[in-house]
C-alpha cells in the first residue's frame, strides 16, 4: 500500500488552519485551564530554513504538543529576528534592498514552517524590524542607560571577517563563525555593556 504522505499531511494541515485548533484561547477565569507559554529562538530572515531550523522548530513544536496533551493552554508563538546584521548583509550580497529581501525570506520560511506542520499561533507574529516592536527595544535601552546600567567600554570581541559583525562565545565553534565557518578573530573594539551583575545575587536568590 502506497502512503502518499504529502496529501496526508496536507489535508491534516488544511485542517488544522480551517478549524483554528492552534490559537489559543484568552480565558482569564480563574476555572480555565493553567496556562503555558512555549518559545523558542526566532530564526534570522537572512536565507531559508535549513536542517538546523528544523531541529530547533521540530523540539519545541513537540513540547507544545505534548503540553496541550496535558491540559495546558499553550501560547506557541513565532517571530523573525530581522532587525540586524545577518539580514543586512545578506541583502548586501545578493545585491537588493535589505527590507525587500527580508520581507520575501519571512514569507519563505513561514511558508516552510507550515508545510513542516509547525503549531503556531499564526496570529501572533512578532517581526523585530517592526517599528512597533523595535521602539520598546529601544525604550528598554535608554531606561537601562538612565539607571547607570548600559556603559561604553573597550574590549576584546569575537569578530568574523565575513559577516562584519561582533560573535557571542556561543556562536564560535572550534574557533569558526557558525554561520559562514570564517576564522574567528579576537578585535578589540568600543562596546555597550550592561551591568548583569548588579543583580546577579537577586537573580540566583529568585532560583530558590
């Protein structure tokens, strides 16, 4: 027996989107279900998915899931990290408008991510070069700035030649750019820094 497992899928996830069965449901009653809020890394928009993505989707789709099973109303978002340089540079090479590439990629990957079954709540988009969300990034940021806790200083950072841009430690593996494989070089630039330290005692005191 032959399993046509593109119709399959396709007439399960026409369903799903048809009958809503992934939104959830706002119940501010105190009888409602316990809530649980799912959320995993937003992909860059730079490219499309690869099988890196889907590892990272497929984990948490599964847990979203699993916590519906449970009782759970789930609040399974996704968003796009697209304000950066990933995004940027990628519309360097390819020779177009950074904004005009970045929206054809988010439509591109979400089109991916439904075609994989993924269980978002598609109503809840977040686009982080969205003015709307960005101006809380940046609200965030000078409220830091006024409480002495963002400063400017020179250090040592990861920098990968190609993607001209600073590396967290995670993003470097065995000395390589994660993205693009370059060698990663020690810079010593000017940086913003945020002083996490200040509440590293409130913040370990709160795991308890």
């Amino acid at each position: 027996m032959e399993y046509n497992f593109q119709k399959i899928e396709k007439k399960w996830q026409n369903k799903w989107e048809k009958e809503k069965i992934f939104e959830v449901k706002e119940d501010l009653s105190k009888k409602g279900k316990d809530k649980y809020y799912v959320l995993e890394m937003y992909p860059y928009p730079s490219s499309d998915l690869h099988i890196g993505h889907l590892r990272n989707y497929s984990i948490g789709d599964s847990f979203a899931r699993f916590k519906r099973m449970q009782g759970f109303n789930v609040l399974y978002p996704m968003g796009y990290d697209s304000y950066g340089l990933p995004a940027e540079n990628a519309a360097i090479n390819q020779g177009v408008d950074p904004a005009e590439w970045t929206d054809f990629n988010i439509k591109s990957i979400q089109q991916q991510q439904k075609h994989i079954g993924l269980s978002y709540d598609w109503r809840r988009m977040v686009y982080s070069h969205d003015p709307n969300y960005y101006k809380w990034d940046q609200w965030f940021f000078i409220k830091m700035y006024e409480k002495g806790l963002a400063y400017r200083q020179e250090s040592y950072v990861n920098w990968c030649p190609d993607c001209t841009t600073v590396l967290a430690n995670e993003q470097v593996l065995s000395g390589k750019c994660w993205r693009c494989s370059s060698e990663v070089e020690q810079k010593f630039l000017t940086q913003w820094f945020l002083k996490i330290r200040e509440y590293a005692e409130e913040l370990l005191d709160g795991l308890n």
